[in-house]
C-alpha cells in the first residue's frame, strides 16, 4: 500500500495519505470504471489498477497524467478529502409562528429560531418608530445587514448618507457598524425583512 507522508508542519498525529484509495476514491467520484479512467489519464488500465491497488509507485509522469485526467492538480492526489460536515440543516417558520420580541421602536419576529450556530439573523419587523427622536442615538453593531420593505413606506436614517425612502419591494444592503435608523413614514406602520449577518 503507497502511503504519501504530510509535508513538516502538517498534523503529525492524522494518518498519511493512501495514494491507491484516494485516487480510487476520486476515480469513482466522477463515475468512471477503470478503462475509462486511465483512457482519461492516458495510462494503461494494468498500471492504474497496480497504483489503487498499492502494487506499484507511480513515477511523477504518472501522477501528473493521472492530474490532468481526473481534473485536478498533482497536490489534490494527496490531499486527504475534507472533514465530513453537517450540511442539510433547515428551520421552517410557518407565518405568525415567529419568536416575537419586542421594543420601543420596533416589533421583531425572529425566523429560524430554532436553528443554532446560524450565521445570519434573519426577522420580520414592524417598525413603529415616526421620528428619529424616538431612538436613543445610533443602532449598530458588527456585521452587515439587508432589508426589504414587505409592507408601507419607510425612512432609513444612516450615518454617512442622507435619509432614503423605501417603499414595498425596495431593499438596502449596508455595513451595520454605521449608525443606521429606520422610521415608518406610511399611515400604517410599515414591515420588512430584515437580516443580519452573525460574525
């Protein structure tokens, strides 16, 4: 069996590389039986099966063909695939089942609640604000944030820019450790969406 130590510097506790099961590995990936695979690296099908069965080590003309055939460079044959992750996480929140909270200027609804280490925030909001001189200075914090206005006419108040109306179906993205404010301007408070990202 062909095993490729890491380079000084890497994890000398993980188990080096095996060259065979990683380029078996990579070759049924993409689906491809062994003729196809070495017709691909331009290899006889005898020498790829000695090399994923450990029976030979490849010269660096091999491994370059084998590269170029499976798409990928000569450090990806040794690169031990990525630490499996969780990714098929969803939060569903069906209307009006939102966590609600509550403050003087705004009603936040917050969506995907029940889903931890997320790295957005995202919430409806009612804004009930009228004035500026409802809020107590700026709101910000780290991260950036994106609105869209869902329902009525809003105001957003920002630091470094003049005031902008926003009315339903317009959106703003910024930075959110500018200052930033928003106020409703309609007959009725007015709704977005707002989201924020968690750094």
């Amino acid at each position: 069996m062909i095993r490729i130590a890491r380079e000084s510097g890497e994890d000398e506790t993980s188990p080096p590389v095996d060259l065979g099961a990683r380029v078996r590995e990579l070759r049924k990936a993409r689906g491809w039986t062994l003729e196809q695979a070495a017709g691909q690296a331009g290899l006889a099908r005898s020498t790829l099966s000695k090399i994923e069965n450990g029976q030979m080590s490849p010269t660096y003309d091999a491994l370059k063909k084998l590269a170029v055939g499976l798409e990928i460079s000569v450090p990806q044959l040794f690169t031990p695939p990525a630490a499996e992750k969780i990714n098929g996480r969803m939060a569903v929140t069906k209307s009006g089942d939102g966590s609600a909270k509550a403050t003087t200027t705004y009603e936040h609804e917050l969506l995907g609640d029940t889903l931890r280490k997320k790295q957005m925030l995202p919430y409806r909001a009612r804004i009930r604000a009228r004035s500026m001189e409802e809020f107590d200075g700026w709101v910000r914090h780290d991260g950036e944030e994106f609105l869209y206005v869902l329902t009525g006419v809003i105001t957003l108040f920002t630091e470094f820019y003049e005031p902008v109306e926003l009315r339903r179906g317009d959106s703003a993205y910024y930075d959110a450790t500018m200052g930033h404010n928003v106020v409703s301007t309609s007959a009725e408070d007015a709704t977005i969406l707002w989201v924020t990202s968690l750094v």
